[in-house]
C-alpha cells in the first residue's frame, strides 16, 4: 500500500509575514478564524487581505461557528476559492446547504471528548455528514478549538470512510506519532495546527512552523 502525504493546515493567522513563513515552509492551506471571541479572530476585510498572499494551490480555509447564511456568504464573496470550516453545532443540512451555496468544499469539525469516559462515535458522526469533504478532528475544549489539548488518539475507530483532519493540540513534538498512528484510519489524512506553532495567540513562530512541517515529513518517510 502507498501512503499519501500527509497535507499540512495551519490555522489562526493574523499577520503577513506569518502567512508568509507557513507558505515557505510547505503549508498547503491557511487557516482564518471568523469567529469573533477567539483571541485568533480577524475581520473578514482582514482574511481577504492576508489571503491575497496565498500563492497558487495553496488554499484559503474560512472558520465560522454558527455563523449566519449572511456573513457566511459575505466571508465568500470576499476571499475567492476559499474552503469553509464549521466549527460549531451546525447541523449537517445547514454545512451542506452553505457549500451549495458558495460552491464551495467545506470541512466539519467533530469535537472529540478529552475523556475517556465519554463516549463519541465518529463512524455516526462521518455519516452524518456525506456532503463534508472532510472530517477535522478536534479536542472538545471552550472556546470551539485553539486550546491546545490532545485527545487519546487510540479512541478512535481503524476505519473510517470519509476523508480525516487530525487537530487539536498538535506541536512539532508530537505530530508525527499522530500521523503515524491515524495515517491510515481514513480515506487520506491531514493535520491542522494552530497554537503549536505560536509564541503567543495569533502570533505564528517561524521556527516553529518550519518543525512542525519538517516533523510531518519525516513520519510520511517512516514506517507505523
């Protein structure tokens, strides 16, 4: 079997040059957070200008939670070809219905309980979401994500039939003991970052950022 490479998102940008390290370092797509309380949130005026940057094929990714139609479209209007994120309690018909509207592929986040005891299932979960292009998934913390937290990988089921984003609380330390042990969980797998690879909230670290990419690279070239 050939393993795919493991496609890098990261998340939370809020400045130009750091837009421009993740592209440097081999990123392939750039996360803008919508959601006005997270400490990471920009204007949509500000993703479309940080957006600007993006070279070709290398992709904008818009993250709401439970945003109205309006600013949705807004927010696509605004930055073309970008993806959209939903991060929050949107139901499968509402994800699907804005990516209709926007013509746009859009990811769901399944917010995976950092206890053990609480009991989550992502097969259901994937299925009841077949419009998704992809499943993010993220540790279940306040705040709808950027915490920092990592959720017990070996919870999850070894096969799932939908496309696999693997988030929350990833660092260049760890990231490549998460690709090798979910790399073939899905249909393909990629992994989002965010506060792994900051110096502060917002705040990107260019050492950081060429790590974690240089982490995921070697666990693609490394056997599980």
């Amino acid at each position: 079997m050939t393993l795919q490479r493991t496609r890098i998102k990261m998340c939370g940008f809020t400045r130009e040059a750091d837009v421009d390290a993740a592209v440097q370092a081999g990123a392939d797509a750039i996360g803008f957070v919508l959601y006005p309380p997270s400490p990471r949130s920009v204007s949509i005026e500000r993703a479309a200008e940080l957006a600007t940057r993006l070279p070709a094929f290398v992709t904008p990714v818009l993250l709401f939670v439970n945003e109205t139609p309006k600013r949705i479209q807004a927010a696509c209007a605004a930055v073309p070809g970008a993806w959209l994120q939903f991060h929050g309690d949107e139901t499968p018909e509402f994800c699907t219905a804005m990516g209709l509207a926007a013509g746009r592929p859009h990811l769901k986040a399944a917010r995976i309980p950092l206890s053990e005891a609480a009991h989550f299932d992502l097969l259901e979960f994937a299925e009841n979401h077949p419009t998704a292009h992809a499943i993010l998934l993220d540790a279940h913390v306040d705040g709808f994500g950027g915490g920092g937290k990592t959720f017990n990988w070996s919870l999850l089921p070894p096969s799932v039939k939908a496309h696999l984003v693997l988030s929350g609380g990833l660092t260049p330390a760890n990231v490549g003991d998460g690709v090798r042990a979910l790399r073939t969980s899905g249909l393909s797998l990629a992994v989002d970052v965010s506060s792994g690879i900051e110096s502060g909230k917002g705040l990107k670290d260019a050492h950081k950022i060429e790590q974690f990419v240089a982490a995921v690279q070697a666990a693609d070239n490394t056997p599980s």
